[in-house]
C-alpha cells in the first residue's frame, strides 16, 4: 500500500571571505526522490530546486497548467519558501568567478557527504534559468564523479553544456508543446526523453529509453486496480515498459526513484 511521501529539507551556509558575505542554500528531497540516501518513511536530502514557472524558461502551456509544484507550494509552504531562496542565493553565487567557485566547491564537499549511496537529483522544482547556471552545475558534477546525479529539463538550449558527462543523466522534460524540439535535442546528443502525456494526448513514437509520464487524471494509484484504468488498457507493451511505476501504481519503498532507475540509468 503507499505510503504518505515525506518531504525533507537540510541548510548549507557558504563563506565568501575576500568580499565578507555569507549566503545560505537548502537541499531538500521527498520519499519518492531520495533515492538509496534514505528510506521512503525516513527520506534524507539529495536535491536542490528553485521556483516553478518563474525559473523555467522552457515551460509550455501544458507542463505550466499541470505542474505538480502548484500542490507542492499550497501543501509545503515552508519548503517553497526555501526554493524562493535559493533561486535568489543562487543568482548571487553566480556573480563572478570568485563566487561561483566558492559555491561549486560547498555544494561538491556537501553532495559528497550526504548522497554517496543514493545520488543527487537537480531540481523537484525549477531548472536551467541561465548558461552561467548550467556551467555550475556542470562544475559541481565534474568534482564529484563518484556521485550519480539526475536533472529533468526543458532547456534545451541549454543543456548542450551537460554533455558528456559520465555520471549525469540528463532527461528532457517533452509534452505535447514542445516534443519536436526535444526529439532534436535527443538526437544531437543522447539525451533521454520523459514525455508527460495529458488526457487525450496521441503518444508520439518515442526513441527507445524514454519515459512516459502521465498527468495525474491518468493516473492509477487511486483504483483498486490500476492495471483497470482505461489509459493504461489502451497502451501498447512497449508503452508499458516506458511508464514510470511510482507515478502510475503509487509511491512506496519499492516504488521511488532508486528501486526504479528508469531516469537514472546512464
């Protein structure tokens, strides 16, 4: 039966001598991200998110109406309070080289001690709002190769910077608005596509690798019998296998991110 996700939060506070400022981040993580860092009951922090919407450059109309994080904001105040922070902290951080490295060097040592196990994903909420970000997150990924990070996104025209990078998997977030550009993108660069499908949305041909993600009318957590829904009834086998399971079936210890790695696997 699924359980209730927990949703967790951690501070970090980064120095910056020369020019005497300090400025604080916070690392948060839910039962069903946190990955092999924590248990679903018990989660441990392993993300950093920002705003929705306001930090998205690359959102659609579809991905905007059906955010997930409008919940997130009205039923955990307090941790989106703490992504309003970190989306004006990390604008700081970004100001200058001698910032920027400073942060890169606090996240590294900070991810390094809490997410050996599991893995860090970037944003639950936001993404890529800059070049200059996606060049920090490149930073904090390449002094950290024993970690395995994850980041959903839809800016493309900046993910070429995530390129190449061994333990990053990068996963383009596709709707119905934007999934040309994404497949272009895929095919450039290798990138997997998680396609969100609405109610009445065609599943477009997906490369192989990709996931499927239904809105939540589509859903089959809340039947008795999710293999009963309609939705799910009309997919192909090969569709199947692309859907992923905490999202359909419900969250648990057996079904979050970890046991599941089908956004993870490089």
């Amino acid at each position: 039966m699924a359980l209730k996700t927990q949703v967790v939060s951690d501070s970090l506070m980064v120095s910056y001598p020369y020019i005497k400022e300090k400025r604080i981040f916070y690392f948060d993580g839910n039962g069903k991200i946190t990955a092999e860092n924590g248990t679903f009951i018990n989660p441990s922090p392993n993300a950093f998110s920002l705003v929705h919407v306001e930090d998205c450059p690359g959102r659609t109309p579809v991905c905007e109406s059906k955010c997930y994080v409008h919940r997130l904001r009205e039923n955990e105040p307090e941790i989106y309070g703490r992504y309003r922070a970190n989306s004006q902290a990390i604008r700081q951080a970004l100001l200058g080289p001698y910032r920027t490295s400073i942060t890169i060097d606090a996240f590294a040592n900070w991810i390094n001690s809490h997410c050996k196990k599991g893995g860090f994903r970037w944003h639950v909420s936001g993404d890529i709002f800059s070049v200059e970000y996606a060049w920090f997150i490149r930073g904090v990924v390449l002094k950290t190769p024993g970690i395995r990070y994850w980041i959903y996104t839809r800016s493309f025209h900046f993910s070429e910077v995530l390129s190449g990078l061994s333990n990053l998997a990068v996963n383009l977030s596709a709707d119905r608005d934007n999934f040309e550009r994404a497949l272009v993108c895929q095919s450039q660069f290798g990138f997997r596509i998680c396609c969100m499908i609405t109610e009445g949305d065609t599943i477009p041909d997906l490369p192989e690798g990709s996931v499927i993600f239904p809105s939540h009318e589509l859903r089959g957590r809340d039947l008795k019998n999710p293999l009963d829904a309609p939705w799910w009834k009309a997919l192909t086998q090969k569709q199947r296998r692309m859907v992923c399971p905490p999202d359909f079936f419900g969250q648990s210890e057996v079904l979050r991110c970890g046991p599941c790695d089908k956004c993870l696997c490089l």
